[in-house]
C-alpha cells in the first residue's frame, strides 16, 4: 500500500482499498528498535537485498516496486513529532512542472516545451521548525532636518536626538532544512508551508515516497536560525526609529534563544531536466505546488528584450523633445 495524496489515505494500487490514516495505529508505536547505522534491509514482499544511504528512512524496492520504510531510522530521537503529507500526486507535479516552464519569457523555445525531464522524485525533506525568542537593546543617534524660508533666508534646522529601544521579538516555526544533501537556498525559497496541514506523525504517509533522516540536529542548525532572522530583527528594529531624516546606530545588542525546535517531514518533488547537454535541478513544494530553480536563459531573447526596452525608450525620449520644441527625427 501506497500513501495516495490525492485523497491523502493509505491505498492498494491493486484491489483499491483505501485506509483513513488518521485511525490508523502507528506502527512504530508498538515496537522497539536500536540506533543502528543499518545500511542493509530486506524487502518484505520479495526478499530482496535492499541496500540504501545512512540517512535514507524510506525507500521502494528495485525489484518489486514495494514501499519500504525504513522503521528503525524513524524511532528514538530520528522519529519526527510532524508531518506535512503530499496533496500534489505525480501526474499533477509533471503537469504543474511543465506549465511553469511555458511561463520562462527568457528561456529557450526548448526548455518551455519540458520533454526532458529524466526524473521526478517525491521526497519527505527532515526539517527543524524553530521558535525563537529576541531580546533586542538598540542605542542610536538621529536626526530631524527641517528646511523653510523666514524672509529673504533659506534655514536648514537639524535636531538631534538619543535613541533607546528595548525590544522582544518572536518568531515561530521558523523552517530550516536539516539535510545535508538538499541545497538550502532552493529549501528556502519552497516557503511558506502551510503549517495549518501539520499533522502527528505517522510512517503510512511515507509509503511510496523517499524519505530522509535529519543529517544535522536543532543545536547544529541553530546558528543558522539566528542568522536568517536577522533581516527580519533589522526590519523590525528600523520600523521602531522611523520619523528620523537620518538613523546611525552605536550599539545594538540580540540575544537570541531557541524555545523549541519541532522536527518534521515537509513534501519536495524535486525534478531533473536535461538541456543540451546540461543537468538542471528543480524543487516544487509537495502542498502548494511553487516551482523554484535557476532555469537556462535565452541570449537571443534577451537581447531581443533589451533592443525592444531600448527602442520604446528612445522613441519616447523623441516624444518628449518633440512636445518640448524640439525636432522629431
């Protein structure tokens, strides 16, 4: 049995019998494993040898095709407390793939028909979503520049202020992709996830998707939160000062602490494309369908582009001259 995402039950591509997860017993909760670095299983269904990575937890088999879950690389500390099952099933991530290529206005006449696609893969990507706690102390100098005219002066009058802020900023279910495998600037640009669809996690989602093991853990990572936070902290800071002509700051002081860090599986499909000669790879959220990836540019079409930008600026710089008394030649 299969984790089917279109009706998000556990189903039987052979009979059609479908099971509701959600009354469903986990099957780990009855068992007990050890932390083995296990890289040898055996299929269930045929026997075969299955042989996989470390951070492997769920797989198929290549001879049979089974769904294989990989139970003890999901208990003890690697079991995840949630997860976000897939809504978009294959047939629809390949449509949804190739409409997004026909919408590249720079890529080649090629690439927008996506033939060339070598694979897709359903993944579940290990996660930590973080709640972050801020406290912020911020000393600043500003100023206020007033300029008006008193009789026959032109005045420039600048105020000078001491600035003081003390701040408590939140942030919650930060996401940080905790495998070592994925690219984090494409994980990053899959957000947002709906973390309304969170839910308790239980292996049947897995069943007929790639699933992986967090390669790094939430003290690891937590360098990382601090640091993806901190445009947001500057933001917020800025938005505290506003009102000034100029803002320079002379001491600013974050102490960031972790309230608690969830693991979960979040759904990937990432896709491979073959384009003269060249690989591309491509991520599409698993819930929401966004595509993100770095496609290949067309010099033809963007130089076309820019000829196009520079013919209408020039035919309206003629314009302009010409309502102004010039020639239009």
């Amino acid at each position: 049995m299969v984790f089917d995402a279109a009706a998000g039950t556990l189903s039987c591509p052979g009979c059609g019998r479908q099971d509701n997860i959600e009354q469903m017993m986990d099957p780990l909760k009855s068992q007990t494993f050890t932390e083995q670095d296990v890289k040898e299983y055996h299929c269930t269904s045929c026997g075969a040898v299955i042989v996989t990575e470390p951070e492997t937890s769920a797989t198929s088999c290549s001879f049979c095709g089974s769904a294989v879950v990989l139970s003890d690389r999901l208990s003890g500390q690697f079991a995840p407390v949630m997860v976000i099952p897939f809504t978009i099933a294959k047939e629809a991530a390949m449509k949804a793939f190739k409409k997004w290529c026909r919408n590249g206005l720079l890529t080649p006449r090629g690439f927008m028909s996506a033939d060339r696609v070598t694979g897709i893969t359903g993944i579940y990507v290990p996660f930590w979503l973080y709640d972050l706690h801020n406290d912020i102390e911020v000393q600043a100098q500003g100023t206020k520049v007033r300029i008006y005219t008193q009789g026959d002066y032109r005045i420039t009058e600048t105020q000078h202020y001491s600035i003081y802020r003390k701040i408590q900023v939140d942030y919650v279910r930060l996401p940080l992709d905790a495998s070592e495998k994925m690219n984090d600037a494409l994980m990053d640009k899959l957000e947002p996830f709906p973390y309304d669809q969170l839910k308790a996690f239980k292996t049947p989602y897995l069943a007929g998707y790639l699933a992986e093991k967090y390669s790094y853990d939430d003290e690891q990572l937590f360098p990382r939160a601090k640091e993806k936070t901190s445009a947001y902290v500057d933001a917020f800071i800025s938005s505290t000062v506003s009102g000034y002509t100029n803002v320079s700051y002379i001491d600013k002081q974050v102490d960031t602490t972790m309230k608690r860090a969830d693991y979960v599986l979040l759904p990937v499909w990432m896709v491979r494309y073959n384009f003269n000669r060249a690989e591309y790879t491509f991520a599409m959220n698993g819930q929401t369908g966004k595509v993100v990836g770095k496609p290949p540019i067309s010099k033809a079409k963007v130089a076309a582009w820019f000829a196009g930008i520079s013919a209408v600026s020039f035919v309206a710089l003629k314009i302009v001259s010409w309502t102004m008394g010039g020639g239009f030649l």
